[in-house]
C-alpha cells in the first residue's frame, strides 16, 4: 500500500486494488460512512447524493384514487 495522507487524526493509504483505506490515530481501520466522507473532504472520491423515489411516490397516490 501506498501512503497517500497523513494528518494527526488518520492516514489515508492506496491499495494496490485502486481503493483506498483509511487508519485512524489509534491504528484501527477507519469504516463506512466516515471513511466516505475523509475521503470526500479530501477530494480523493466524489460522493453522489442518493436518488429520490418520485415514481412510486407518484404510483401510491394514483391507486389511492
């Protein structure tokens, strides 16, 4: 692995794989939707927003009529 970043409160490492990892200061893996958003704010992935579910919104109330 590739060491990319590190700050006081995680290194943020490269994997061989195109991924990225994420150790906090206190030497364990960093998970989920705090690794997303370090990675995020260091401008290292883009996060997209999750899409709204106008179309069954928009069936439900045609049946209830």
């Amino acid at each position: 692995m590739e060491k990319v970043k590190a700050t006081e409160n995680y290194t943020i490492f490269k994997k061989k794989s195109g991924r990225y990892g994420v150790k906090g200061s206190n030497k364990k893996w960093i998970n989920g939707d705090e690794k997303a958003q370090i990675l995020s704010t260091e401008g290292l992935i883009k996060l997209s927003k999750a899409a709204e579910k106008p179309a069954e919104e928009a069936a439900e109330e045609s049946t209830e009529e």
